[in-house]
C-alpha cells in the first residue's frame, strides 16, 4: 500500500451543498434557513445550551457527580483470596467468612469473584457469593461448586 494509492471509504466523503444558487438548486432564495429571525440571519447564531437568557440547564444542575448507594453492599473479590479465604474455612466460603478475613468492607451484602489469578483447591460458594462467567468455569476446574 502506498500514500497515492489511498483514498477515503465510499460514502465517506460528501459534497457540500451549493446553497443560494435559485430555485432549481432546490436551495434557493432562503437556503434552507426558513423566513427571517435569529436563525436566518449570517453569523446570527448563539451558543450551545443557550435557553434565551433563562439559565441553562447545565448550570441549574449540581455538579458533584454520582456514586451508586448499591456500590456500598456490593464487593468482588479475586480467586487468589477466594482461595486462601477457603483454606481458613474447610472449603466454603460466604459473605460472612469474606467479611470475616477482613477482604471487604463490613456493610457488604453481596461478594462477587472474578477471574484474576488462580484457584488450585476446591471451594465451594455459599450465601451472598456469586462468580463471573470465567470465574466460574475456573472455580469448577479445580473441583469446587457453587452452593
């Protein structure tokens, strides 16, 4: 492939419309701009978001973000400390047990593994501890089950 030889994708480029050339063009005597006010005239526009001098509604909302409520009962923990959470508790890990090994925080309801590292014993899911799709399939590799 050479520079010369590249050219843009089909349908990529467009012709600019020829506006104001009479009524044939089918842009002609307004130019697609409608009859007389602000619009229609050259250089008579305004700013984006503008409300005609009411306060825009960028400005009328508050700006501090947004962090879910649910983000505080909700937690994920790796396989790796899925792992060493088990071999403290016989195989079965639940919410409790993660809470308990200081993995979460303490007002978490709902643990979900996720696939980072590996997982060499059985465990065996129990309340409140769900796993993601390749979690999963890990945690069932290794002999575990979801309870």
């Amino acid at each position: 492939m050479k520079l010369n030889e590249i050219s843009p994708s089909e349908g990529s480029k467009k012709i600019r419309l020829r506006v104001g050339r009479g009524a044939s063009a089918g842009q002609g005597k307004t130019c697609g701009r409608g009859v007389k006010g602000q619009r229609a005239r050259k250089g008579g526009y305004h700013k984006v978001g503008f409300e005609g001098g009411q306060m825009p509604l960028q400005r009328r909302l508050p700006k501090m973000g947004f962090k879910s409520a649910m983000s505080a009962t909700r937690a994920e923990i790796t396989l790796e400390t899925l792992g060493k959470i088990a071999a403290k508790n016989g195989g079965v890990v639940d919410v409790a047990a993660v809470i308990a090994a200081s993995a979460v925080p303490a007002a978490v309801e709902k643990v979900k593994v996720i696939l980072s590292g590996t997982l060499t014993s059985a465990v065996t899911l129990g309340a409140g501890v769900v796993a993601t799709k390749g979690a999963l399939a890990a945690i069932l590799a290794a002999g575990g089950k979801v309870g």
